[in-house]
C-alpha cells in the first residue's frame, strides 16, 4: 500500500521555504561568499585501448557444402558499456572456413572485461547436397536473426594485441524440417588468444592464414587489401623475411592485383605479411569453392560452389550459387602453396586435368571476369550464375569433420583414417566414407594435449586422390 503525504497547512510551507533559504546561504557561505569561484568535477580519464583481432569461424555441419550469411552489425558488452564492432554488412561464408579462421574486423577495443556479444545477421543462404538426386539445393533463411553471446568467462583485453575467435557451430544452429524447411538460431563458440603465444600463424593468436582479396594502396614496403568477407580493408606490412609468390616483391605490387596473404599479428597491433602470393593482375576474377561435377578427361569443365571470390564483377551474392568453370589445354594448373613440405608425403601430389575431382576445393583464376548467363540452367534448386573462363586453376584447402583412428600427438608425423559423418556432403557427392589425413612437420595442432584415438576433430588442408584413395596433407587438424 503506498502512503500519500499531502501539506495539511501553510505552516508547512511556511518552514519548508525558511529551510530551503537556510540551505541556499549555507552553500554560498561554503562558496567563499560573493566569490564567483566555482568548483568543477574533473574529466575522467579515457581508457587505453588495444588492437583486438575479431575472427570468425565454422565448427562444421558436413552435410552443407556452403552457407553464406549477411552480418549487419556487431558489438562487444564490456563491464561498463558496449563497444560496436561491425556496422555495416558484411557478407561471409562459413564452410570455406571449417578448421579456420579469418579477420571479420580489427578494432581499437578500449581495455576491461568483456563479457559478451551480439551479432545481428540479415539473411543466410544454405547449399547441400540431396541425399536422393545427389544434386545441389540451395535454401534460403530469411532474417533479421540475433545472436547473442555470453561468455563463459569474461575475456580481458589488456596491454597485449589479442584476438577473439567466434566459431559459428551450424550443427546447432541450423534445423531442418521433413520437409526441407531451415531455421537459424545461431550459436557461437568463443575463443581468446595473444600476440607472441604459440604459433604467430595460429588464427587463435591472431594469425592470418590464406586470405584473398584485391590490393586497394600501396605505400612503400605496406600494402592495403581489400576482402569481399572482411568488415573494413586491412594493412599488410612486409619485410626482408615476407616471401613472394609470382612477383619478385613490393615493386611489382599494384592496385587492383588479386592476392592471396599470410600474415601475424605485431606487438604494436599491426599485421606483417609472412607470405604474398599475387594471383592474377588487375581486371581479373578468382573464386574459390567445392566442385560439384567435372566434364571430359581430361577435364574441360566443372560446376563449383562459390564460397569466396575477388576481382572484377565478383558479388557477394555469388557465394552457395554454382558458377560454370571452362578449361582449356592452355588453363594452369597448380597446388597452393599453404605452408606445409608437401615432400614429405609418401605418395605424389599430383593436381593437373587428368587428376582433378568432384569434391576438391579449387580457385578458378581468369584474366577476366564471369560471363553472365553463360550457365546451364538449374541443378537440382541452385541457380548458375553463369560461366567462367579459367586460365589457371588452383587446389587450396578445404576442411573436414570426422573421428580419427588414431591419437595424435602435437610435434609429430603420422596418418589417421578420418571417419566422416554418413551425411556427410562429401560422401554424398563422392561416395567415400573416409579420408586419409597426413599430419607433417608444420601441420599446426590446435588442442593443449594429446586428441586420443576416436574423438572428434576437424582436418583443413590439401585434398588429393591418389590411386583411388582420398588423401590429405593436413595444415591444421583440431578437436571440435
């Protein structure tokens, strides 16, 4: 019951306006009298800030060969407010990115504890495989969808460059109903790594491993990049110890050249590029995805599920469409080169027209851009966007989710049989059910102790068919 005070008579106000004049001498009594000194509260002090790396990354649902979604916003919840991440849209795609990470921004985070995040997603695109017409299909989720992150424990943001990893589970956070309807409640994984810990390529230390994007400046021994699946443009800095692939160095660098980087984060927040790969010259096209079917032997044609791309005419609604790539017996064909001794394999890598296959992960490169409505029509839900003509074609990395036969052991080489999931895109496309994978010398192993035989873990690296068998030279192998 609440109380009502009401004034029964002048009395009341009588003293209460006595009081109030009392109050008001006192003050200017304190004041210094007639004196027109006042007493000002002083600024706080603004808070340090440090670069935080944010990065994004795909815990796998092998049975999706892409999923692409609109980010259109991003904040940090920090002990006494917010810190916004992203604020513009910025298209990713996931599954390019199982077993990895890459920079979605890179902040200037005032230093505290954090606590959580909020992601605010658009619209996602799904493209997977049909267990019963083994055709591509693509579903679209529309939005806007809110993801909401609590920390586990809060994530301190000291002195030291840092990044922050959010590994989108799809598993978990993508249902499907009988009859084919999606649903989207995504749900994050969260990780936190600093500068100058462990491996400087690691992702989870702020490491950038194969990032693709287009030159926007270049300044004397820096370069600024442009990615269709980054919030803002980055800055490359490279050294004597930078290598270069297909340029001699800075001085053949130009705007608009399409590049593949490998960088690690500094102590004062910057990136060094450890190695450039330049990929075509300005005006050109380079995708990058999984092949769905292949045509001639050798091969004169394959379809392919974009899942990045760079260059002239590329859009990111292009990513879980298929596109038509046309070889010819001039189109280059290569490995690319990840980081790992590929010598060290005990049997040939060998990727040309007569040993390439559906369910590689390739980057088809041309001097010019897609050719629109050159495709073939509708395959099994997905629209082709249209046709490229390749004059090269490259084998990048791809990742994979199964159980392993075998413990393994950080610093060591061995091979495992990968077990995948019986829902697996690959195996419905493929028909295979296990992979080979090679853990070499610079295979990066993401775990603080042995992963026993049996778990679960995630494989990214070069895939390769080798007298019928699939096998992998793995750059980072993972537990889930």
């Amino acid at each position: 019951m609440k109380r009502k005070f009401t004034d029964r008579s002048s009395n009341h106000r009588h003293i209460l306006a006595c009081t109030a004049i009392a109050l008001v001498a006192g003050l200017t009594a304190c004041g210094g009298g007639n004196s027109s000194t006042t007493t000002s509260t002083p600024s706080p002090t603004p808070s340090a800030s440090t670069v935080v790396q944010l990065n994004m990354g795909d815990a796998p649902a092998d049975w999706m060969l892409a999923f692409s979604m609109n980010i259109n916003s991003m904040t940090l919840t920090r002990n006494n407010g917010s810190v916004t991440a992203v604020s513009s849209t910025t298209p990713m795609e996931m599954m390019h990115l199982m077993g990895t990470m890459q920079p979605l921004a890179m902040i200037s985070a005032p230093q505290g504890n954090y606590t959580g995040a909020t992601i605010s997603i658009g619209s996602a695109n799904i493209t997977y495989m049909d267990p019963a017409t083994k055709l591509p299909v693509q579903k679209t989720i529309p939005g806007p969808i809110t993801g909401i992150m609590n920390f586990n424990s809060p994530i301190t943001v000291g002195s030291t460059p840092m990044a922050i990893g959010f590994d989108l589970d799809l598993a978990n956070s993508v249902t499907r109903d009988a009859s084919g309807n999606m649903t989207l409640n995504p749900v994050f994984h969260v990780t936190s790594g600093m500068q100058g810990v462990g491996n400087p390529l690691d992702p989870a230390n702020g490491g950038i491993q194969q990032m693709m994007g287009a030159v926007s400046s270049v300044s004397g021994t820096s370069f600024t990049m442009a990615s269709m699946q980054a919030a803002q443009a980055l800055t490359f800095h490279t050294s004597s110890t930078t290598t270069f692939d297909n340029i001699t160095g800075m001085s053949m660098m130009a705007n608009g050249m399409l590049v593949i980087v490998d960088a690690s984060l500094q102590p004062d927040g910057s990136l060094m590029a450890t190695r450039v790969q330049s990929m075509m010259n300005s005006g050109g096209f380079m995708g990058g995805g999984v092949i769905t079917t292949i045509s001639g032997q050798p091969a004169t044609q394959f379809t392919i599920v974009m899942q990045n791309g760079a260059g002239a005419g590329m859009m990111s609604s292009y990513f879980s469409q298929e596109a038509t790539v046309n070889l010819s017996g001039s189109t280059v064909y290569q490995i690319k080169n990840v980081g790992v001794n590929l010598s060290n394999l005990p049997f040939a890598p060998i990727f040309d027209a007569n040993h390439i296959y559906a369910g590689q992960s390739v980057m088809p490169i041309s001097a010019g851009g897609m050719m629109m409505g050159g495709g073939t029509g509708m395959m099994g839900g997905t629209s082709t966007l249209g046709s490229i003509t390749a004059s090269g074609v490259a084998l990048q990395p791809q990742g994979f989710s199964g159980s392993t036969s075998a413990s393994i052991t950080s610093g060591s080489t061995a091979s495992f049989t990968l077990t995948l999931s019986p829902d697996s895109a690959f195996t419905t496309l493929t028909g295979a059910t296990a992979i080979t994978v090679y853990q070499l010398p610079d295979t990066t192993i993401s775990s603080t102790s042995p992963i026993a035989s049996g778990a679960t873990v995630r494989a990214f690296g070069l895939l390769f068919r080798d007298n019928g068998q699939w096998k992998m030279a793995a750059l980072r192998i993972g537990t889930n």
